[in-house]
C-alpha cells in the first residue's frame, strides 16, 4: 500500500479469485482491521500480464526476499500468526 508497513508490523492479506478477477484486500492488524489497500487484476484483459492460457497462476504463503548483500548473517524472515485456504 502507499502509506506501507512497517518492519515488525503485523498486516493481514486476503487474496480471492473468482473467475477471471483477482482481488487482494491488505489490512493492518488481523482480518478485521483497517483496509489499507485494495486492488484487482481482469486476468483476461488484454495486456493485463495474466491474459495467457498456456500458463498457470499460483499463490504463495511466504516471502521473496529483498536481501541481495551476501552477508553470510543475513535472512528473511517471515511468521503467520493464521493461514485460511478454502477452494470453492
């Protein structure tokens, strides 16, 4: 989101797809807390970056790490605190 999350921070994420839409809702604080960011992408659009029928999407729980300085003492680190995943 534009105004971020802070380090240590907890936030909680909901991604659903229905059909061709994806929509991620970001809170601060758990489920129930402050929507700080929304948004969705038509995975048919034209020039969306999803509008391939070869390919598959997935999602993953976890982080893609930032980290580039090699530092043998350097990590990522990530904790759930709940992970939901329903398929309907």
């Amino acid at each position: 989101p534009a105004n971020g999350i802070a380090l240590n921070e907890v936030f909680s994420y909901e991604i659903s797809n229905v059909g061709a839409r994806i929509a991620v809702i970001i809170r601060r604080g758990d489920k129930d807390g402050e929507i700080i960011g929304h948004n969705f992408v038509d995975m048919v659009a034209e020039n969306s970056g999803y509008d391939r029928t070869d390919e598959w999407n997935y999602f993953k729980a976890g982080v893609y790490t930032q980290n580039n300085t090699g530092a043998a003492d350097d990590f990522d680190q990530a904790t759930f605190y709940r992970l939901d995943n329903t398929h309907n």
